[in-house]
DNA sequence: TAAATACATAATAATATTCGCATGTGATTA
DNA sequence: TAATCACATGCGAATATTATTATGTATTTA
C-alpha cells in the first residue's frame, strides 16, 4: 500500500503550470533540458530547477548524453492524472436532497437554502 | 472546453492532507462543520478555513439548516482524482531504450546511463 | 432576552514557494 | 587547451500558504 501522503506530496509537487506543461511534453517522449527552453519560454534556470523537483520526488528521471540530459516519465501516476485533468464533465455533483444525520442528528427534515 | 489552467488551479488547492480528509469523508456524504472538527482534530477556525478555500473554487457548497451549515461536494472532477489518488501501481514506467531525437538531433545511438 | 451554539472573518507570524541573477561544473569542440 | 555548450546550484527577494489567536455574526435555546 502506497500511503496516501505520499501521493498528495506528488499532487503539491505537480500543480503548478510549468510542471504540468513538463510532465505533458514527456508523455511526448523523452526531451532534454534545452527542448523545453525552446517550448516553456522560461529561463534555463527556471528550466533546471523544475526539474529537479520533479526528479528528486521520483516523478521523472533522465539518462546523460553526451552534454545532454534526457529526461523522462518515471511515475506511472501521471499519465492518469494528466488524462483525468482534461476530462470534461457536464454537470455539477446533483446536491444532497436533505438533511442526512449530522453531528447533532437533529435535523428538523427540510432544507432551508 | 473547460480551460486546463483552470484545473490546475483546483489541483492546487485540493493538493493538502487536511482538504483531502475532507474531500474523502465528504464523498460519504453531507457534513457539518463541528463534524470536521471532531474527525480532522484541527481547530474549528482551521476548518472553517479549508471549506471557505473549498467552497470559493467551486469544490463544495453548502445548504444552511438551523444553524449548522452542512457542505457537500459539488465539483465532479474530485471523485475521479480521490480514486486515482488510491490506486496502486505496480511498476514504474519503463525507461526509454534510447536516445530520440531532441534539439540537436545529433545523438549517438548509445545510452551512457 | 440573555446565553449558548455553530460558524466565519481578521490579523498576524511562521514557513514555503517561486523566480531572478550570478556563478559553477562537466563535456565537447575549435 | 581555450572556448563553448548544456545544465545545475546558490542566494536573495517577492509572494503565497498555513495555522493561531482573537473577535464577530446569526441562530437557537433557556
């Protein structure tokens, strides 16, 4: 059993728009450094530092070439996550009709609002 | 087209230990605020807090009774992301074999690590 | 109507995140 | 071997997040 704190670091690590914008050009394939560069419009600083968090919370991963690094997708809880993020739904969660048992269990069986 | 950006603005906010408690037990059903209180062992303050962050980016609402406000899930996104959330992983992804061709396109056809 | 209950808000302090800039390192090339 | 390329790291400033304490408001009860 993976414990569940352990995926919500990995959730607090990915939200952010840059990571997000990382993690969906490596279910691309492999890219180095300088490719995202080119494709985030930020800083190679910025770039290296991203990617770092992501590498030392086990998300990605790289092999070395030459003066390149190959990053790449290593948690296999990001793909499903991705997926799930551009998932359209129609509606809203239909709301409660009334008054389950709450702390009190004392509700007078009509709904006010 | 439901914007990413704004997804990821969700995530963000969904993304720490005491709002996924309360994500979690909401998917149970209706709760009050004191019935966080006892379950979360935080200050009554503190919850108040976490379901007024909830509730202004459209995760929960709430229908007043009485004077309890019983809070229930509203955004159809979250049931999805508490399950993968959960879901074990048997293996991490594979390692690509080798070398694709990124912004030189010059590599060597060998993996040195 | 005074007290108690259920909850929200304000203000603050501690901590964490994020990005910029400067600099450093290792590999390759001229 | 000096210069260049690809990337990482250190540091600092701005901003954001989090929880605590104190206080406020609306509803119900005594």
């Amino acid at each position: 059993m993976i414990p569940l704190e352990k995926r919500i670091d990995l959730l607090k690590v990915i939200a952010h728009p840059i990571r997000i914008k990382i993690l969906e050009e490596l279910t691309q394939g492999v890219k180095c450094v300088s490719d995202f560069e080119d494709s985030l419009d930020i800083s190679q600083p910025n770039v290296s530092q991203h990617l770092t968090l992501l590498r030392t919370n086990g998300i990605v991963d790289f092999f070395v070439d030459g003066r390149l690094k190959c990053y790449f997708l290593k948690e296999p809880f990001i793909p499903d996550l991705l997926e799930i993020l551009k998932k359209e739904y129609e509606e809203d969660i239909p709301a409660p009709a009334c008054c389950p048992v709450t702390k009190k269990g004392t509700y007078p069986g009509e709904r006010r609002r």
